[in-house]
C-alpha cells in the first residue's frame, strides 16, 4: 500500500513570497520546491503565472487603463445604472400603492 500525500493549499501571498525569493533573491527553485514539498514545475507555473501578468501591473502603476479594462468598467457602471433605475421604480410604485391605500382607509 503507498502512503498519499495530502495536497497543500498555498493562498496568493504565499505563492508571491515564494517567487518572490526566486525572482529578487535568486533562490534555486530546486531549493525551494524541496522546502515547500513541492514540484518544481508548479513553481515555474506560478513564475509564468506572473511574468505573464507583467503588463497588466505596468499599466496600473502607470495609472493607465486598458481599453478592455475601461470597457468592463463601463459595462458594470451601465448595469449599476440600469439595477438603480429600476429600484427607483419599485419605489416609486410602492409610494403610490401605500398613498391610494391610504386614501380608500380615509386616512390624512
């Protein structure tokens, strides 16, 4: 019988740390696979993962929005917008039912 091992879950922090220690500290990433008990290809993932990320953190720092994101983020704005509107019509149709009730029970 082989003994499994359980599958250890790294949260972003720590799969940043890690390549991190790869990247600016020029760590082996043999070595630190075998002080994570890891593969070493789920590090070089994780170290593909971000240098395919790199424009993306180029045109935040910038202070520049890709045309993509700009759209997404004018896309949830017209969604928000429309949820709005239709709230204020529940609302205002709400108000009217509660006035004419109002008025059949006789009240100010």
């Amino acid at each position: 019988m082989s003994e499994s091992k359980s599958r250890r879950q790294f949260n972003p922090q720590q799969k940043a740390a890690i390549v991190r220690r790869h990247l600016t500290g020029k760590e082996p990433i043999s070595n630190l696979a075998d002080e994570f008990g890891l593969q070493p290809t789920q590090i070089y993932t994780w170290v593909k993962t971000v240098l395919d990320q790199a424009e993306q953190a180029f045109e935040r720092s910038a202070g520049r929005v890709s045309p993509r994101m700009e759209a997404a983020k004018d896309e949830r704005i017209a969604r928000l917008e429309a949820k709005l509107a239709k709230k204020d019509e529940v609302i205002v149709e709400l108000l009217q039912d509660h006035v004419q009730l109002k008025k059949e029970l006789g009240e100010p």
